[in-house]
C-alpha cells in the first residue's frame, strides 16, 4: 500500500465511526468509549471536548459530500454558542475547532468571530495571558499548555489587535511552560508569591508537549509580525521536536513519564502528528524530518491501534487514549479528540483538508 490507500481507508473507517457515534449519542456530545463494546458517555454541553465532535462532524461533511452530514455538523456546532461567555481558556478547543472546518455556514462563521472578540477581552494585560478561568471549579488564575492551542488562530481571527494578544498569550505561556526543555503542563498564580507549578497534570503528563508544540506550529502559520518573534517559536519547536526525533520511535507515550509501564496515550500521539504536519509545511531544514516522522507516527496509530472492519469492536475506534492516568478514568479508551486528531492528520495525507488552515 502507499501512504495514500492506507491513509484513505483509515479515514473512511473512523468517518463511518462519527456517522454510528452520531446515531447513539443523539444530541449529546461524546467524551471517551468503552474499549470493549464501544459505548460512550457522553456530556450534554461537550464540556472542553465539544469542538472536537463538531469538527469530526465537518470533516465527515466535507469527505462525503452529504447535504444531511453538513446540516448536523451546523447543528452541533450552533449548541457550543453557550461556550462564548464562559470563563474558560479552553474556548480555543471548543470554538476554534467547532468552527474552523465548517464549510460555507454562516452561523459558524458569526459564532467565530464573537468566540474571538470573548477571548481579546478576556486577555488579562498585567498577567500577558487569558487565564484557565473559573468554568471547570477550581482556581482561576492558572497558566495550562491546553489553554493555548486553538486560541492563537481564533485570536488572530480578531485583526491585529487579535494578533498582538495571541502573540502575548503564547510568548506568555512560553516563558513559563517551557522550562529547560520540558515543560510545566499548568502553573497558579498567586499575588505575594507569583507563578508556581501545579501537582496536577504532572510535569510528565503526556499531552502537555504536543499541546505546546501545536500552538507554536500553528502561530508560524500565521503572517509573520514583530508582536510574534518567529525566531523564537522556530527555537521552541525545535526543542519540543526534539524526542520524535533522532532514533527512530512510535511516538506513543506513557500517559504519565514518571509511570513508563503504566498506560498509554495515543491521544498525546495524534495532537503531535497534527503539530508535526503543521511544521512540516514551514519552511526549513526540519521540515523533512517532521514530515516524516508525523507519516511513522499516523501509520503505527491505524496498524497498531485502530479497530479494523472485522472483529466485534465497531471500526474505526483509535484505542489506548487516556483521559486521567491520575484518578484512573478512561486509561484504554477511544477519546473523542484523540479521534478528532487522528482524522485530522489522515484527511491532510489525502488532501481533504489543507492543514495550515485548522
């Protein structure tokens, strides 16, 4: 097989997965799957998971063509509008990737813009960054690696002043996630003492690099101004390629470093392969190497982990994601932005969608 056949008939088995998870979760939105029997749980607002399931259903639209497929992914992606006002710096993963595969749709397009305008007047000027927020309980000030990607190209959206905020909000999270090479997944803040690192997610936490290093990717996709410092985000890519790169490896990782025979993640795996294609398509001597290495990782990903169309699991279910290694929740699973992820990078080897845009 070429990359292309092997490529096509993933995306067409995890596509077929969206249409049958569309016909059990109704108008609920999935969150992680029994890797046994493939039933889901599900939320009924998506929680910070929506965008995904939404941009899962504009990616099937978009492979089949189906005036019906289009008319439920507008429909799920009209139900994340109650996400605009919420204090949250996932907005970014709800909003962005709710709406950015959205084809010729209006109301996507509105519920775009006003997501961006929420996240420029939610940038706290003193702190250079839009806080985790308050939505999910628990502190408010916080500085997390998944509160970056998605935000930097839906604050671009906004115009230049947009732009000037995703380049603080990044550089921001830069200088304080990325700490000799590894990076902090979450810091609090506190007035008397400052930046402090959190417990939780753990500094070995598997999706805190490819979070990271997908917002960097996506910021050198965006037009290139002093506010963004691109010498300094081609660095930090650089550094946070580093482990996919070298000897040859899969790219899966332990959910948790500190617990190398504990679970894996493949969710941790696609985010990266997505982040890999990205820088793949900038200009320079790495994008070679990240090609190739986001080819190795989608390619192991189908063989290894991907449910086939025989068997007794439905086809199409991206296994061995982990939602929490800490409170032991969903440690095998299919996770919905594992799937998200997953698709995302077949649909940019078959030319579905250009990569560089979402």
């Amino acid at each position: 097989m070429t990359a292309g056949d092997w490529a096509e008939r993933a995306l067409a088995d995890v596509l077929h997965r969206v249409g049958v998870t569309r016909a059990e979760v109704g108008e609920r939105f999935p969150l992680f799957a029994d890797p046994d029997t493939g039933r889901w749980n599900t939320t009924g607002r998506g929680s910070w998971t929506g965008g995904f399931w939404a941009g899962l259903l504009w990616l099937r639209a978009r492979h089949t063509g189906d005036e019906a497929d289009r008319a439920v992914a507008s429909a799920c992606t009209a139900r994340l509008a109650g996400w605009v006002e919420a204090d949250t710096a996932t907005r970014g993963l709800i909003l962005w990737y709710g709406t950015a595969l959205a084809i010729s749709d209006p109301s996507a397009d509105e519920l775009r813009h006003r997501s961006a305008r929420a996240c420029l007047d939610a940038l706290d000027p003193e702190l250079g960054l839009i806080p985790w927020g308050s939505a999910f309980g628990g502190p408010r000030l916080l500085a997390r690696v998944d509160g970056v990607p998605g935000v930097v190209p839906l604050l671009v959206s906004a115009g230049g002043e947009g732009a000037a905020a995703a380049a603080s909000h990044l550089h921001r999270h830069i200088d304080l996630c990325h700490v000799d090479g590894s990076v902090v997944p979450a810091l609090r803040f506190e007035p008397d003492t400052g930046w402090q690192a959190c417990d939780d997610p753990p500094r070995g936490w598997s999706r805190g690099r490819p979070w990271l290093l997908l917002a960097v990717a996506d910021a050198l996709h965006q037009p290139r101004t002093t506010q963004w410092n691109p010498q300094r985000l081609e660095a930090t890519g650089a550094e946070l390629i580093a482990p996919w790169t070298g000897a040859p490896r899969w790219g899966v990782p332990p959910a948790d470093e500190a617990r190398p025979d504990g679970p894996q993640d493949t969710s941790a795996a696609a985010i990266t392969a997505v982040a890999l294609l990205k820088l793949a398509r900038v200009p320079g001597p790495r994008a070679a190497e990240c090609s190739s290495r986001a080819l190795a990782i989608l390619d192991h990903l189908v063989s290894a982990h991907l449910t086939g169309p025989t068997g007794a699991r439905p086809a199409g279910m991206l296994l061995n994601g982990c939602y929490d290694a800490g409170q032991s929740v969903a440690v095998r699973h299919e996770l919905i932005w594992g799937d998200f992820f997953l698709a995302l990078g077949l649909a940019a080897l078959t030319g579905l969608i250009d990569i560089r845009t979402v």
